[in-house]
C-alpha cells in the first residue's frame, strides 16, 4: 500500500474533523467572498493533510526485547513480562499506544501509553500474566500505535516477535515414605546369574574394540583364551514408571475442575517427588510411551523438569485402550498408574501391566463424585475393584481427599486385599 493513502486512511477522528470543517470553511469563504476567511480555511484543511505527509514519509525504527521471567512456572503463579523499547530513528514521534497480544487465559491484555519519544529514546514497561490452565502459550506479539503530535494520523505497526511461557500442573509436596521395588542397575554392573565360576567372573565381561588396555583382565583372558576387561562400575539407579490414563471417556467434568486435570496434577506430584528421590522417571500415556520425560541417570531437577513440560501440553486422547506396546521382557520395576473410569475391555492391558510391574501401585480419581454429581454412567466398571483384581495397589482419590494421604497408604508396604480411600480434608490435589 502507499504510505500516503495509508497515512491518509489511518486519520483519526480529529484528523476527519479538521479535514471537514477546512472544506466547510473554504467553500463558505468563497460563497460571502471573504478571503480572510479562506485563508484560514486552508490552515485548518492542510494541518491534518501535512501529518498524514510526515508520517507517511518518516521511517520509525522502533526496536523491542520482550523478556518473561520465569517462562516455566506452576498453574496459579504469575510471570512478569518486561518490554523494553528503542526508538533507533532519527526523527521524533508523538505518543506510542502499546497493546501486548495475550491468549485469553493469561488474562487481559495490557495496554501502556508513552510520550516524549525521540531519538535514542528508550523505555521499559512491566507487566504480570497469570494462568489457571496448563500449557504452552505464546506472548505477544506487541501493536504500536503511531500519534503525531497533534493527534491527527494513527497509525498501526506490528512486531512479529513472541516469547514462549509453559504453564506447567499443579504439584502437591508428598511425604518421603518407602516404597520397594523398581532399582534397577545402570552400566556394565547389572547383576547376572551364574551358575559356575566365581565371583571374579561377574566382573569382568569380553574386550571391545575402544576399550583401554590397562582394562584387559589378564588372568581371566588366559582362562577363557580370549581377552576380557574389567567392567565398569557404574552408579545404581531405582526407576519408575508413570502410567496416566488420559483417555477422554475415562474422565468427567470440564476444564480445571475435571477428573484429567486432578490426573495429571497427581501425576505430576508423583513424578517431580520420586525424581526428587533420585528415580529416573519415564512417563507413559494411553497412548503409549512419551520419549521426552525419560530420566534415567539424569540430574533430578532436569527430569522433574522434563515431566512437568511434557504433562503441560497433555491434551484428552481418543485412543480406545491401552497401549502396553512400550512393555520389554522381564520386569520393569516399579510402577504408579494414575486412572479414571476403567472398563471390562481394560483388564488385558491392567494385567500385563501389573506381570511387569514390581510392585503395581494404582491411584484411581473417584469420577462418580468428581465430574458427573455422583450419578454411575451405565456399563460402568468399578475401577478401584478392578484393578485390585488384576494384582494392582490401589487407592481411591475423591474430590475432598488429600493426595499427601492418599500416596502414604498406597506406600505402605504389603498388598491390601481392598481399596483403600484416603482421609477427607476438604483440598483438591
């Protein structure tokens, strides 16, 4: 578009005022014959006329660095936003009406009005976004509005920058309890079984090309007549397994306060206190295996980091069952299912899981009294009942019931022969 008939389209209402009443003016003045008259007619007519002309032709370098801190933060927490602008050009301007783009659920959008820019000018403006819903959002991108000094011509720029923010779910602290099963060893100290040797044989294994020399194990080289090298001793790790259904027909209720939101926070408040415990977590969904939260011999903040980023974006899956493909041979130690609504056509999936898991630990949302008000939809299998019966450890969370309780007698070692329901306190995880 030509900057002139753009600058000419962007008048304001005082800028399409003067221009009338300068053309009223002047046709008036010549009608009487008055050219006093006239004159100042066309002052009034050419003012709004001349800043449409020296917009259009000035070239604003307006320069912006958007800054969000933290850009990782809990559901109900608030990030500051700092905007700070630069004026590179030469010429000045009028007032800058600046307006950030938000998505509706960080709130409403901030709008800041500044004067006085000139050249070399700079400014920085704050300001605080909050969000009750987990996910990734993206802030920005800023429009400016361009004054001219006598409020004639408005016009709109754009810059196309954004800043990332990841609201990630909510966390409740848990208690340190034991809980048994799921070490598993990292490196060339796995143990194996062995049926006749001695112990030196179990720490020793074949040479591999890249292996250092001052490694070859010379004795048991001669035994066996090919070369063998001491293994390496590597740092035990315990593992955890984090299935979360988050099938749709298994959860009831809308937004926030639906069962897949107490899901994922209970997931997520699992997940961040065993990682905490030195456990490499791997999160598995409904529809399988997420290779982005694996976290074996990784530094604890950045696994429960890496969790909380991938149960940020989680969105309800349409997938029918279970996926149990991600399931190897052999056990894989200790396993946490967070569940809802549960039916007959599950009990495949729920006991494969629970033949691999050492042991199988279940919290199950109570989604009777959470999303439907207490109404039982038809075919409807009792979860806790069911998953106790495929071998699991199961407790039954309730809208009113702690999570801290709920994950202490689910801890608790031997294998209740019924759901247990942990204490009410009237807080939601």
């Amino acid at each position: 578009m030509n900057p002139l008939r753009e600058a000419l389209g962007a008048l304001t209402v005082r800028g399409r005022a003067f221009l009338a009443a300068g053309t009223t003016t002047v046709v008036c003045a010549l009608v009487v014959g008055q050219e006093p008259l006239v004159r100042a007619g066309l002052l009034v007519l050419a003012l709004p006329l001349v800043c449409a002309l020296v917009l259009a032709r000035s070239r604003y370098r307006l320069a912006l660095e958007r800054v969000v801190s933290p850009q990782h933060l809990a559901a109900g927490q608030a990030a500051r936003v700092r905007l700070t602008l630069t004026n590179e050009g030469r010429l000045p301007s009028g007032a800058l009406l600046l307006e950030d783009q938000l998505p509706y659920v960080l709130g409403t959008r901030p709008r800041f009005v500044v004067e006085g820019i000139g050249p070399g000018w700079r400014r920085t403006v704050d300001h605080v976004v909050r969000s009750e819903v987990r996910g990734r959002f993206e802030v920005g991108p800023m429009t400016v509005r361009v004054r001219d000094p006598f409020g004639m011509v408005e016009l709109g720029r754009s810059f196309r920058g954004t800043a990332p923010l990841v609201v990630t779910p909510r966390t409740v602290p848990l208690p340190a309890v034991p809980v048994e099963g799921g070490q598993r060893g990292a490196g060339d100290d796995r143990p194996r079984a062995f049926a006749v040797g001695s112990a030196e044989d179990v720490t020793v294994r074949e040479y591999r090309r890249g292996d250092e020399l001052r490694r070859v194990h010379w004795r048991s080289s001669a035994r066996r007549g090919e070369l063998m090298v001491r293994r390496e001793e590597q740092p035990w790790q315990s593992r955890v397994t984090i299935v979360l259904d988050h099938r749709a027909r298994a959860h009831r209720g809308q937004g926030i306060a639906s069962t897949l939101e107490a899901a994922v926070s209970a997931a997520a408040s699992v997940g961040v206190h065993l990682a905490r415990r030195g456990y490499g977590v791997q999160l598995v969904t409904a529809s399988g295996e997420d290779p982005t939260s694996h976290g074996h011999l990784r530094e604890a903040q950045a696994t429960a980091d890496a969790l909380l980023e991938s149960l940020a974006v989680l969105r309800p899956a349409t997938t029918p069952t279970l996926d149990t493909r991600w399931l190897g041979e052999g056990r894989s130690g200790l396993l946490v299912g967070v569940f809802g609504a549960l039916g007959p056509e599950d009990v495949p999936a729920l006991r494969r899981l629970a033949a691999h898991a050492d042991p199988a630990l279940a919290i199950v949302l109570d989604v009777d009294h959470w999303g439907a008000g207490g109404r039982r939809h038809p075919g409807e299998s009792d979860a806790a009942a069911l998953l106790a019966a495929q071998g699991w450890r199961v407790v039954v969370l309730g809208p009113r019931d702690r999570l801290d309780t709920a994950w202490q007698q689910l801890a608790r070692r031997g294998r209740p022969s019924s759901a247990a329901r942990p204490a009410a306190s009237g807080a939601t995880p």
